[in-house]
C-alpha cells in the first residue's frame, strides 16, 4: 500500500472552441509544457466506456529533462553525479467524469499542490491546441455546509465578488436564471462585484440561502418564491463548481474574508489507486452532490 492521501473535487470548464472531444483528446494525446525547470505532461492515460461507465484515467507527471541521481562506483567506493535524462519529481493521479465535468485529483505535498495542479493541467490542455481560441480551467467544488457555517458567523456582508461561467451539462435550481442569462447572453466568463457604501452592510440575505442549500437533502429541495438577487446567485453558482468567488464581512471589529476556494469538497483515498477504483469513490461523490443540491441538466 502506497498509504492514503487527499484528493480534492472540482469541475472542467470548457470555455472558447474546447468541447468534450477536444479535452479528452488533449488528456490521450498531450504535449510537454515545462515551467521552470520542470517539465510536466500527463501519463498513464486510460480512457473507460462502457457498460454506462464513461471516465479518463491518467496522471499529471512533473519530471526533470535532464536530471541528475547519485551513483556509489563500487570500485573506486565513491559516490557519483549522473545524468539521468526524463528524471520523474511527482505524478498526481486523477479521475476525469464527462457526465459532471468532474475531476478528482490528489494533493501531492511540496511537488504538486492545488493550485499547481490546476494551473499544469489546463496549461497542457491549452498547448495540445496551440492555445488556438481555447481555455481551459478547473474551478472547486466548495464544501457547502463548511462555506455556509462561515458565511452566517459574519455580522454583515460588505463585499461580494464573483467569477462565473456557464454550467455543462448542469445547473442548480438557485441560480438556474443567471445559468440563463449567460448562456442568452454568450457570455463564457462574468465578473460580479458588488461593495457597500462606507459602515453599511449589503442588503443580503446569502448567509441564509448557502444554509437552506447546505441542508438540502435528495427528498427536501430548497425553492424560492423569487430568483435569487445576482450577486447571492454568483455566490451559489461558484460554490457548485462553476467558478470562484469571494465574501467579505465583519465579525465584531474584525474584517474577515472568505472564498469559496477555501472550502473544497475533497476525500481520502489510495496514492496510488486502481483507476475503476477511483472512478467509483469520485462517481458516487459527484453523485450524491447532484442529488443532494438538485443539479439539473
């Protein structure tokens, strides 16, 4: 056993010319990137569909074009410098779901973190196309129950910033109308930001609504008589997955921020997994958040 590590849940988005086939094209059939003095590209590719089983196995490889690894020269018993050409630093293994757009990615420490991961990966997809009208980015999933306790301990809410896209292939009921809107619009980004006049909170009610999403169970949905105003929609659409976002308030005399991205879904499993293994604890996650926060196609 490889010991167990932490995985972390986010959604792919295809913005510009890239398509499903594009992107899956781009995970069998990648190219190098390097940045630094690393090289990074994805091995290991499987690709998975059959028997309502549709999912792409690889993993994100960082290694070092010319390396170098001591030697003891037993003849002369001295240790030796040598250059070790394609030399591997990490790989994270992931699980791409077409069904969700999901992705569930291991967290390697010190070699390939969140953020690295996320930036390497689209960066490849990207290159494959020559960066030819085509973007590619990876937005969390935000645990909402860990997002919503944070948001409700504020005394108010003075800014709220948003960055949005458009969902494929679903949508949450609580901001199905802003979904809408940018799809009418042709929008593949949108910004969000709203700041309150000096001493005076936003007119929001966020904090009630990301709890009544959180305590959302496959047979109690959460409805509203009336859309959600934008910004709380934003909000809410950033935290299922389909960008990021960020909310500022007070508590007591404290200035507190809190992003989305600071409260990712994520779970423990084997560092180095069987790929049908994987496919099945990231499939049933991504399963129970649609059911339990009644995503729609």
């Amino acid at each position: 056993m490889s010991g167990l590590g932490t995985y972390y849940l986010g959604r792919v988005l295809k913005l510009g010319t890239l398509d499903q086939e594009k992107l899956i094209n781009s995970l069998k059939e990648p190219v190098s990137i390097s940045y630094r003095d690393s090289s990074w590209t994805f091995i290991d590719v499987k690709e998975v569909n059959d028997n309502g089983r549709h999912y792409i196995f690889g993993r994100l490889s960082k290694y070092k074009p010319l390396g170098e690894v001591t030697v003891v020269d037993t003849h002369r018993r001295t240790e030796e410098t040598q250059i070790e050409p394609n030399l591997k630093v990490a790989s994270s293994p992931f699980i791409y779901i077409p069904s969700h757009s999901g992705i569930a990615f291991l967290n390697v420490y010190n070699h390939i973190e969140q953020k690295a991961f996320i930036n390497r990966f689209c960066s490849i997809i990207e290159e494959t196309h020559q960066r030819f009208f085509v973007n590619c980015d990876i937005e969390l999933v935000s645990d909402l129950r860990s997002f919503a306790a944070k948001v409700s301990s504020l005394d108010g809410i003075y800014h709220v910033n948003a960055k949005i896209s458009p969902p494929n292939p679903m949508f949450g009921c609580l901001w199905a109308e802003l979904k809408d809107y940018l799809i009418m619009r042709n929008t593949d980004r949108m910004t969000i930001v709203e700041d309150a006049p000096d001493c005076q909170p936003l007119n929001t009610d966020l904090p009630y609504h990301i709890q009544k999403a959180a305590n959302q169970t496959e047979e109690e949905q959460y409805v509203t008589d009336e859309p959600l105003p934008i910004g709380d929609a934003a909000i809410l659409m950033a935290a299922d997955g389909y960008g990021h976002g960020t909310v500022k308030g007070k508590r007591g005399n404290e200035v507190i921020t809190i992003k989305t991205s600071e409260t990712v879904k994520n779970f423990s499993f084997d560092k180095n997994p069987e790929p049908e293994a994987l496919y099945h604890k990231a499939f049933k996650i991504f399963e129970e958040i649609k059911e339990k926060r009644h995503l729609g196609h």
